[in-house]
C-alpha cells in the first residue's frame, strides 16, 4: 500500500481523521474473482456508488489513492463551511449594536482556536466516510493508486481486480494560473489553506469566483487584511449581475479591498514577503502580502489512470462521457468532478445514483434531465437553479420575472437582513419556472422550495397556494408567486381589489 499522506498540522483532530478515511494498519483485502462494480476515487460520487451499488447486492471494490471524503470533507464543503461560520459570528458582533445589544470594545476572532474547531468537527464528520464504515457496508476497500491494465481491469497495489462495470470518480484538483514567479514565491489553494494555524496578516486572493469569494470575505471577518485580484469588472461574474452586487457591496463594506479589471504580471518573493506586480488602469503597481490564495479553476485528476489502456477517451476538461454517464468504453462509466461542468458535491452525488442505475441495471437515465441548484456560500449567500436571463434570451425563450426585495419582508426586517431578493423567471403566458436567483442569508436552505417546484412541475400558481409560516424570509418565495397571479387579474377585477383590500404591492 501506498505511504499515508500527510495532513497538517499534525494534531489530535488529524490523526483521528486519518485513522478514519486512511487509518495506517490498513491491509487490503485478497480480491474477489470478479466485481460487479469497481468505483476508482472515494470522494462523494466514488463514495455514493459504492454505498449504493453494495446496498443493492452488488460486489463493490472501492480504490483511493489519497483520502477518503475527497475534497468535501477533507479539503472543501466541510473545512469551509466551518470557518465561515466562525466569521459570521464576527459580523454578528458587528451588527450587535443595530439590534440594542451592546458587546465590549474589541471583540475579535482566535483565529487559530477557529481552524482547532475546523479541524475538531472535520475529524468527526470523517467516521461518516469512514474506511470502515464501508468495509462495514460489505465493500472492498483498496487504498493506493490504482491504474487500468485493459479494458476490464484495475491494478492497485500489485493486486489485480477484475469488473464487470467500473466508474471513475476521481474529481478534480486546484489548477494554477501561469503567472511568472507565483510557484517560485508559494501558494496556497482550498487544498492547503485549511492547514493555516497562524492567521495571515496580509492575505491576496486570485480570482473572484465562488472558492475566492467565500475566502476572502471570511479572512477579512476574521481579520486579514484582504486584497481580492480580478481580471474581470466585478466578482462572482457567473451569477446574476444583480446578485454579485448585492455581495460585491457587502464586500466593500466588510473592508475586503478589490482590485477589479487587472492583469497580474508576475509574482517574487522579498524576504518573507511575496509581491504581486498588477496593471489595472494603465499603470503597474506592487502588492506586498504575507499568503496568495489561488481560486481560479480545477484540473481534473486523470493521471496516472492509463486511461488509454482501458480505451476510455480524455481532455484538458476530464473523461468523456455521454448523457448516459458512459465513456467510450461500455463498461466503464464515470461521474462527479472528473466528467462534469457543474463541480459540486451534490451535483457528484447526484450523478452517482444515474451510475448505480444505468450501470448495474441497464438503465437510461440521463445526467442532463438533472435540475441542479448550487449556492455560493459567501454572506449574504446566492444561491441559484434552472436559467438566468441570459440564458433564456440566448435560447430566445420568452420570459417574465417576478422579483421580491428583502426590504419588504417582515422577517427580513425583524432580522436586520434586508440586503437580498427572490428573484424568479418564469415563461411568458405560463406559471411555468424556468430559474431563480435568491440572495439571502441563508438562501441555500431556501433554493430547495424552488427546485422542487421545477423538478416536479409544480408552477407560481400552486406555489402562491402554499402556507408559509410568519414570520420567515422563505415567505419571499410566496409573495413571489402572488405577485404572479395579479398579472392574470383583469384590470376591472384589480381595481375592485384595489378599493376593497387596499392593494398596494
């Protein structure tokens, strides 16, 4: 087997980790004469295969070079959503005044005791994706790096595992830009930041996209001086124009300092310093800072595999698959980060099951009838499913769009989170919902109503006939919706509502 990677810093809540998702005394087992299915890579959709496939009966062989979790757990969505939970309690102090209550001068974050509670809950969450939880589940556990041998064959550490199916699950990676001097200086990535003990006085963050966003905002609340670099004119340039600058505001005023529409031209370093030279606005600057954070795109992981003796068919964009999830070699399927343009773990999940199906039972479940949400995780949150309105207008759909402020949401109000919307596209003449855009707090937990009303076809009537409790900012999403219905109104039936019911909004 394979030598245990190291996880930093080397700590009682590591260990404990490692002893879960790759405990040191691990021995693989004697293979089985054939498996049903043999999933390479145990982030969430390797993970979610082999569960599913194994509950199912199946002979489930399970290889990962690294750690089980993947980059979820070990080095995404857990770490993450942690540390930013801890910021927000900063601008929670911060607000405290607004709300009458009053907190002593001075109040700030123990940035290392907040990575220690980081790395506390990671290790507790790890029993769930744990080597012998899925041992327990009747899979064969192989960790080292397995390779193909042919088109019906996996080697991992000299044992040879035969298939009927396979799927590659090995996920994707932080890619670097090539800006000259920026390896040579050192960097960071969501792979490594997570091992800080010492919060960075200075910290740059390259790319504003979703991993740069949610970063930079949380050093700052936990207080780095932060600088984000950007070649575009605002951040978050993917979600609703509207939406990126509700947050780009909040930004500004949470002291994040945004270096928008610039090129970085290299990177040295000078002493303990690292200088980052930009162009923005026709002129050349330095900027000194302590850490990079690098948060410009993933690589997919397809080293090493020998794809080709398996005859399965990659790109600078991962394995190929087709609607069915499989690759160019029948028997081989592939799913999550390593196939797919939406990275997220659920969407891994997601398309984890369309293996188990079309892969165990002949199934024809395509990935692209899948309605995917996603949430940026910054506060307030965007969150976000179906079309945005470029997409209808390239596509030369008609639509309407029904838009509720947080402003005029009694919770809202009440919470002193007024800065947000629910915003929602519908297709012209009909209740239909094409998309939505919610940028809340918590707009994560509230996309879901949403996507749920599109994945089973439920329209804004059916919605505004939904009993929200009150006071909730969920609520929006109802207001939505009557908002809808007073376009059907003729115009001598609203002005009767008018006189009678005083209707305003």
């Amino acid at each position: 087997m394979s030598q245990v990677p190291e996880v930093l810093p080397k700590d009682e809540h590591n260990a404990t980790l490692i002893s879960h998702v790759r405990p040191p005394d691990w021995k693989n087992p004697d293979p089985a004469p054939r498996y049903n299915l043999v999933v390479v890579g145990a982030g969430t959709a390797g993970l979610v295969s082999a569960a599913g496939a194994a509950g199912l009966g199946a002979r489930v062989a399970l290889v990962e070079k690294h750690l089980l979790g993947g980059d979820c757990l070990n080095v995404g969505c857990v770490p993450s959503k942690c540390v930013i939970r801890s910021s927000r309690v900063i601008e929670e102090v911060r607000m405290a005044p607004e709300l009458s209550v009053h907190v002593p001068d001075g109040t700030k974050a123990d940035f290392p005791a907040v990575m220690e509670r980081m790395r506390r809950l990671r290790a507790r969450i790890g029993q769930h994706d744990s080597v012998r939880r899925f041992q327990q589940l009747g899979v064969d556990v192989f960790l080292g790096e397995g390779h193909f041998t042919g088109r019906d064959t996996i080697e991992v550490d000299g044992k040879t595992l035969r298939f009927s199916k396979a799927v590659i699950a090995t996920g994707a990676r932080a890619a670097a830009p090539p800006i000259p001097g920026l390896a040579e200086a050192g960097y960071l990535t969501n792979e490594t930041v997570f091992s800080l003990t010492e919060r960075p006085g200075r910290l740059a963050v390259i790319g504003a996209g979703p991993i740069g966003s949610e970063m930079s905002q949380a050093f700052r609340r936990l207080g780095s001086e932060v600088w984000i670099l950007e070649a575009q004119s605002h951040i978050l340039t993917r979600e609703d124009p509207d939406a990126a600058e509700i947050v780009q505001r909040v930004f500004v005023r949470d002291g994040v300092n945004l270096v928008l529409g610039c090129t970085i031209l290299k990177v040295e370093s000078r002493g303990a310093e690292k200088i980052i030279q930009f162009e923005g606005n026709g002129a050349c600057s330095d900027l000194p800072v302590d850490e990079i954070l690098v948060g410009v795109g993933r690589a997919p992981n397809v080293e090493g595999l020998n794809l080709e003796a398996a005859g399965v068919a990659y790109g600078n964009h991962g394995v190929q698959v087709n609607d069915f999830l499989q690759t160019t070699n029948s028997r081989i399927y592939a799913a999550g980060d390593i196939s797919l343009p939406f990275k997220f773990t659920h969407t891994a999940d997601a398309t984890a099951r369309i293996v188990i199906q079309n892969a165990l039972f002949a199934g024809r479940k395509k990935w692209s009838s899948l309605i995917i949400p996603w949430c940026t995780y910054t506060d307030p949150e965007i969150a976000h499913v179906g079309m945005y309105e470029r997409d209808a207008v390239k596509k030369g759909i008609p639509i309407e769009t029904f838009v509720r402020p947080l402003r005029d949401v009694d919770r809202a109000i009440a919470d002193g989170e007024e800065e947000g919307f629910v915003k929602i596209h519908v297709k012209k003449g009909t209740d239909q919902i094409l998309g939505a855009t919610i940028v809340a707090r918590h707009a994560g937990e509230m996309i879901s109503e949403i996507t749920l009303a599109m994945v089973g076809k439920i329209g804004l009537k059916t919605i505004s006939n939904v009993i929200h409790p009150y006071p909730t900012q969920a609520e929006a999403i109802r207001q939505v919706a009557d908002a809808y219905n007073r376009t059907r109104l003729t115009p001598g039936v609203k002005n009767l509502f008018t006189r009678w019911f005083g209707w305003t909004r």
